[in-house]
C-alpha cells in the first residue's frame, strides 16, 4: 500500500483518522454527508484539501452553493475537521474511536 499524501502519519491508521475527521466534521456541521473508503479513496486523488473539498461540494453537493458561499462552507468544513482531527490524531492507532456516522445520520431521521 503506498503511502496517502495527505495523511500526516502515512499509514492505513492515518487515512481512517482523516478520513473519520472530516466525516465528524460534517456531523458537527449538520451536513448529511458520508464519506466511505472508496468515496475518500477517489477524492484523495486531489493533493489539495481545499481542493478535494471544494470539488466534492461542486461535483455533488452543488444545491449547498446556491445557499452558501463555497469558500466560506469549505472553511467551515476545513476548521472543523482540522479540530475532530486533532482530537482523534492523538489516540493511538488502535484505540481511534470506530464510528460509523452514517449509522448516526439514519437514527435520526427514524429509520
């Protein structure tokens, strides 16, 4: 497995941090969003956070732009991540907290 450029630790364990990070994010936002592996895995492909923020908001969450401007949702999302991240970053790598915000998001619309 090569090493994700975007993950601070380089390994399979910093990918799921990051990845966890933004998806706490959009939890603490509000935002009904759920980034899956294979989801974080294509998006990874865009060196830049900003970038990789900005495309997804572009490419399928283009009905946020006509409410919000994209670079102050993108902060937004930046700050939060960057706070859920540094929360979880310093956990050990097996004890990272495994949960599934998705999950989350159907328990509270009932189903």
């Amino acid at each position: 497995m090569t090493a994700n450029p975007f993950n601070s630790h380089g390994d399979e364990a910093g990918t799921e941090i990051e990845r966890s990070a933004f998806n706490a994010a959009f939890y603490e936002l509000g935002l009904r969003w759920f980034w899956d592996s294979d989801t974080y895995r294509q998006l990874s492909a865009t060196a830049s956070e900003r970038e990789r923020v900005r495309g997804y908001l572009e490419a399928e969450q283009a009905h946020m732009l006509r409410a919000y401007d994209a670079e102050f949702l993108t902060d937004a999302i930046l700050t939060a991540k960057r706070r859920c991240h540094a929360s979880m970053a310093n956990c050990a790598p097996l004890s990272v907290p495994r949960f599934n915000w998705a999950d989350a998001r159907w328990g509270e619309t009932g189903f």
